[in-house]
C-alpha cells in the first residue's frame, strides 16, 4: 500500500508567526514611502496633554528602511514591552507559589463539589451549572472591560480559569474565553472605557461618555455574542473531550492539577498563618481609619465608597473561619481579597499593572509563609514560576518588534494616510464602513487604544464633518475597530502573553475565534447604520 505523499499540515509555534510577522514589517519599509504627520500637545480630559495629529500635516520624508534592525527586533521589542514582561514574571512566579500550597485545587475541588449539590435542588436541577458558571465569569469580566478598560490585568487571571475549565470538563480555550475574551468583548462595546471612549470623544470635541444608552445595547449584544460562542464550543467539547484542538497540550494542566491534588486530610494552620492573619487584619483596620470611604472614579462620576472597611471585614470573618478549617482556605481568602484590592486600587487610584504585579508578588510571599514555608523555599519556587513564564515573556518582547519595525521605518504614518485618502468620495454608508475597517485594519499592527486615538481621531473628526457623519458615529467606529481585531492580532503583547501562559498556540487560538470574530466584524457594522439614519440620544 503506498504512502501517503501528503505531509501532514504541523502548527507553527507562535514565536514562529511572529518572528515572520516581524519580517513582514521590515519588508513593508522597503516598498512603502516614508511619511509623517505633525503633531501638537492638546488638553483631554480635564486638562491632561496629548500628543495628536495635526490634520492636513502629513508629508513624504526619506524611507528608513528596515536591514539588520530586523534582527536587533526582539531587543528592541523587548524594550517597549518590559512593563508587560515584568509582570508575567512577577504574576507567574507569585501563582506558582500559591499553586504549590495546592489551595487553588482545594478551592476549585470544593467549588464543584457545592455546584454538583447546586444542580441537583430547586431551580438549578433544570439548569446547566457549568453554563451558568461561565457566563456569569464572562459577564463580570465584560463589565470589566467595559467600564475599566480591562485588559493587562487578564494576565494574571489564566492560571485561574484555565485550571478551572479543564477541571470543569472542558479546555484551556474555554478558560481563555472566560476570561481574556469576556473583558475584550466588554472593551470592545466599552459605554464607559476611559481608555478609549475617554480619549476619543475628548479629542473630537464632544461630551464625555456621551451617547451611553445605544452603548450599552452595543455591549449587551457583544457580551451576549461572546457567551453564546463560549458555551456553545463548551458544549461541544462536554460531549466528546478529544475533540478539542487543546486536549492533547491541556495535559500539561492536568498534571500540573494532579501534582497538586489535594487529599481529605485538613492541613491545619501554623503559628506562621495567624500571625499573616493578625498582620494583615491590623493593616486593613488602619486602612479602614485612614480612608473610611474610597472615592471610586467611574468616568466623571466619583462615588464615595466604604470599600476598605468592606473588605476588611470579609477579610477577617472569612479568614477566622479558613484558618479553623484548612490553611489552603486562608491562602484562598487572601487570593479573594488581593483581587478586591486590586478593584479598588484601579478605580481609586489608577493603579496600572506596575501596582497590581506588586500586589500579586506580596500574595505570593504571604501565602508560603502562611504555609510555614522557608524563605529560600518560597523563593526557589517563584524562580520555577518565572522560568514556566519564559516562553511567553520571550513571545511578548518579539511581538513588540512588530511596531519597533513600523516605526522606525517612518511607515505608520503612510498607512494611515492611504486609508483615509482610500475613504475619501464614498458616500455616507461607503465611509462609515470605510473608517471602521481602517480602524479594525490600523489595530492589527497599532493595538494601543489610547494611542491610535491620538493619531486617528483629530483627522477622522474634520473628516466626518465633511460627510455630515456624526463624530459620535465616528467614535463608535473607532471603539469597535480599536477591540474587535485586539483579540487576533500578534501585535497585541496582552493576547500573546495570555495565550503564552494558557499555553494556546496562536494558530490554534485563530483557527478556534476567526469565524465568530467575522461575525462580530458583521455586527459592529450593523449597529453602525443606525446611527446614520435614525435620531439616537447622543448621535
């Protein structure tokens, strides 16, 4: 019988993908002509300073083209993105720690446990407890994304829900999509993202997080979309687990799982947990006094909140009742109160992930000492956590050559202009969609929200003008552009280091969302048209 000559189609590595879209970036420096707009320094928002591009600036400068830069890329790269490489490591190695007490597994065991009692009573015997599970997680972080601009911050929450799908009966993309998609989903119909709402309507003019009402129908469809998809591959994948593209590399999991399997036996509280507890209650009641009530910023709405004292006390009646029970359940309530502080350190004081990766690492060390740990123990284990990782961080610096190439060859500005002079003359309808995929199209190699609102809005402004297109339509074509294509994009360090730590290949990861990303292309065109033609409150 003779063999098959075909070969068989193999997945390149996601350090592949990227390294070739990196050349691709050098090459387009060699066929594009170099250009660049002006630029001046605006007040947005209250007064802050941007830099924007000046309208009717652009010109032709001399081609930079990119030779041997193409291989000083991944330092380059890793220079711009260190911010988010440091907190992979930061994140990972703290994780690691805390996973080695086996709490997380403790924790997800009982979970269950509760769910499988859960749907066998009352109301929950005709529901899906898993379904219900998921899309509660989804919405919640959807309305992270949409009111926070959620995005960074999912990196440290794949070594939650990633573990948990699988142990749920599904697949790390599954967990990827409870997370990371669920907050990029809410980023994408953001009603109150500061980092892109904010930003643009600012620049073009209007009032702030105006137009909320048809948003927040745009971010209850994109939410719904999302859950749908989820659950419905959830589905799929219940029924027959082998069918999952991950199921083979989700065994990396699964052991991970079993080496930190939990038995019956109570791990029962050392001197070390209650002096952390003591140290950690004194801390939250000085807090509490210090800022009894915390000013929670939503976006020009300020609302005094009583949330230390709250979280104080959660902190110390469940951690008493952990500490009697099982030390793993006290690293859980120090889990669960890291990420209540994390809340209130990102609407109260604009914490960014330099403070949120300080706040994990301090988790990470309380936790093995809470577990009667050596220090030298602990350490070694954030060092096995970090080199875990590596392959991810190493991805994340190489992505970051990708604008490194644009940039420095003069090109980004040219893209730019060719797009916007490719929309000119096409009628209300023809330029609507025009901007919104030049949005979705500049996103792909500029995936910063913030950024490409300075370099898009103050030319898409006046440009809107001239078409009788309203600049909210206008913004709204450029939030759905700025997060739609975020979530395929190899540009995007946070979708590289999330699928790098879920251990998602980004082929399979591309082959798993294009078609519901293409639907969703479909959808935020659609909620487009009617602000052309109707009378919408804010448009």
């Amino acid at each position: 019988m003779m063999k098959n000559s075909r070969r068989q189609w193999h997945i390149p590595h996601t350090f592949t993908i990227v390294l070739v879209a990196v050349a691709v970036a050098a090459a387009l420096t060699w066929l594009l002509p170099g250009g660049m707009f002006e630029r001046q320094m605006v007040p947005v928002e209250g007064g802050a300073p941007r830099e924007v591009v000046v309208p009717g600036s652009y010109h032709h400068v001399e081609r930079q083209a990119q030779t041997w830069q193409l291989f000083a890329a991944f330092y380059d790269g890793f220079v711009r993105t260190a911010n988010i490489i440091v907190f992979i490591f930061m994140v990972g190695g703290a994780f690691w720690i805390v996973n080695s007490t086996g709490a997380v597994t403790k924790g997800v065991d009982a979970f269950l446990v509760k769910a499988g009692r859960w749907g066998s009573k009352g109301i929950f015997r005709h529901i899906n407890v898993n379904f219900l599970i998921i899309a509660l997680v989804m919405v919640m972080f959807s309305l992270f994304g949409a009111v926070f601009g959620m995005s960074e911050e999912t990196l440290a929450f794949m070594v939650i829900f990633v573990p948990l799908a699988i142990s749920m009966g599904y697949d790390s993309l599954v967990g990827m999509g409870m997370c990371y998609l669920a907050a990029h989903v809410g980023f994408a119909g953001g009603m109150l993202n500061p980092f892109t709402i904010g930003i643009a309507q600012g620049l073009a003019d209007l009032p702030a997080f105006s137009g909320l009402t048809y948003r927040l129908v745009c971010w209850v469809l994109f939410t719904l979309a999302g859950i749908l998809f989820v659950l419905g591959y959830a589905r799929r994948i219940a029924r027959n687990p082998q069918s999952s593209p991950m199921y083979a590399a989700d065994n990396y999991w699964r052991e991970k799982a079993s080496e930190n399997s939990t038995d019956d036996a109570a791990h029962p509280a050392g001197i070390a947990a209650y002096l952390i507890f003591g140290l950690l209650a004194a801390l939250g009641v000085f807090l509490s006094i210090r800022e009894p009530l915390s000013a929670m910023n939503l976006h020009h709405s300020v609302f005094m909140v009583p949330w230390i004292p709250f979280c104080t006390l959660l902190f110390v009646l469940i951690g008493l009742r952990a500490l009697q029970k099982d030390v793993r359940f006290f690293v859980l309530d120090m889990l669960l109160v890291t990420l209540l502080a994390l809340v209130a350190g990102v609407l109260s004081h604009g914490w960014y992930i330099r403070e949120i990766a300080a706040l994990f690492f301090a988790m990470g060390l309380l936790s093995g000492i809470a577990c009667s740990y050596r220090l030298d123990r602990i350490m070694r284990l954030f060092l096995d956590g970090c080199r875990d990782m590596l392959t991810a961080a190493l991805v994340v610096g190489l992505a970051g050559g990708i604008i490194v190439m644009l940039e420095n060859g003069h090109i980004i500005d040219t893209l730019l202009y060719g797009m916007a002079q490719a929309m000119d003359g096409t009628g209300r309808v023809g330029s609507a969609a025009g901007m919104y995929l030049f949005q979705n199209a500049l996103n792909l190699v500029i995936p910063s929200g913030s950024a490409k609102a300075a370099l898009t809005i103050p030319i898409m402004a006046p440009f809107a003008d001239l078409l009788e297109i309203s600049r909210q339509t206008m913004v709204l074509a450029f939030q759905f552009g700025d997060g739609i294509t975020n979530m395929i994009t190899p540009a995007s360090g946070v979708l590289i280091g999330c699928l790098g730590v879920a251990r998602v290949p980004y082929a399979v990861w591309m082959k798993w969302i294009y078609k519901w990303i293409l639907l969703l292309l479909v959808v935020g065109f659609l909620l487009l048209l009617p602000t052309l033609f109707f009378p919408i409150a804010g448009f």
